[in-house]
C-alpha cells in the first residue's frame, strides 16, 4: 500500500527510468541511442499504464475533512488505524475502500445525472467499507457540477461525494451496511404509524 503521491512519482520514475536504460543499452551496443530510447518510450507506457491502472484506492478519513488516498497493489494487506486496531484490506481491482480512522460519522452521497435512485452510505466512526466502485468522484467541499457530458447510452449516471455528517444534513436514515432493506422498512414503519 503506497500513498497516491508516491505512485504518480514511482510511475514518472519508471517511465523516465525506462526510456533511460533502454537508451543506454542501445548506446553500448553500438547502435543509435534514440533508437533504443524510442523502444524504451513504449514500454515505458506499458510499465506507467500497469503502475497507474493496476492498484484499486483506499481513502482513509483522517479527521475532519482530511482525507490520504492509497494505492493498494495486493489485495491482502492491512492498516493500522490512530487507535491500534488492524483493518484487514480485501479488495478487488473495480473496487475501492474507504477506512475512517476518526470517532466522526461521514456519508457517501450518491449524486445522480438522469434517472436514478440514491444509494447513499453511512461510514461509521472507526468503520471501513468496501464499494462495488473503483474510485471517489468527489471529497468534501469539492462540490459536484450541475451537469456532466457522457458518451453513456445509460438512463443515469452516478458520481460518488465523501461528505461530514454536517455538510450531508445528518444521517439517521442512513445504514452503514446498505446492502440489507432495514432502513426501508424502518422508513415505511414510520410512515405508517403517522
């Protein structure tokens, strides 16, 4: 598990490093340099695209609206939290995580252009969850647009928001586990008592 930054740097490395040796071996084999350099160029992009494209994304929620974005190459790792605690990273390439590392409550708003329906989330103080995403569209006071252009052909198009529990608008009618149909049926449970 490596921060983002770190692998945008380790990906600029490679790719430079690359084209560098490649070069270098064509010049002590006695033939043109660029020649070697060019081929060195295209595998360089081979090498950056697996750097970049490869690792699935951990968010940690650090406190308040501070967040560090992982790259996570291997699906079994795990992180220690502020507190001690070990949380065990299983995820899949088309999937990402975010690990809230505070005693705060966040919500992942589901903003949707077209047709659709919200699948917002509660991420409990000290919780993790594990999205069916591969990334976070937008954090916190990075508001999204009003509209989007997309060459989809789909009736909805939904971007994911990290946002505080106040900036959200409170959650109790969100679970941390979105999966099950509880929340629904407490809502429908109290509408029908009024």
């Amino acid at each position: 598990m490596i921060s983002n930054g770190l692998g945008i740097a380790l990906a600029v490395i490679a790719g430079i490093g690359t084209i560098a040796l490649f070069a270098w071996l064509w010049k002590i084999m006695k033939k043109k340099p660029v020649a070697g350099g060019t081929i060195g160029f295209f595998i360089a992009c081979i090498v950056v695209t697996g750097i970049v494209v490869v690792p699935s994304n951990v968010y940690v929620i650090n406190e308040g609206k501070d967040y560090t974005h992982y790259w996570v190459y291997s699906s079994d790792t795990q992180y220690e939290r502020s507190n001690g605690e070990s949380v065990e990273i299983t995820i899949r390439q088309t999937q990402c995580m975010i690990i809230n590392d505070t005693q705060d409550d966040y919500a992942l708003e589901s903003v949707i252009y077209g047709f659709g329906f919200a699948d917002d989330k509660k991420i409990g103080a000290m919780s993790a969850i594990v999205l069916s995403r591969s990334k976070i569209d937008y954090f916190f006071d990075e508001e999204p647009p009003e509209t989007i252009s997309t060459e989809s052909s789909a009736s909805a198009v939904t971007r994911t928001w990290l946002r505080t529990e106040a900036d959200y608008g409170g959650l109790e009618y969100l679970n941390e586990d979105a999966s099950n149909l509880e929340n629904l049926q407490d809502l429908l449970h109290d509408a029908m008592e009024d």
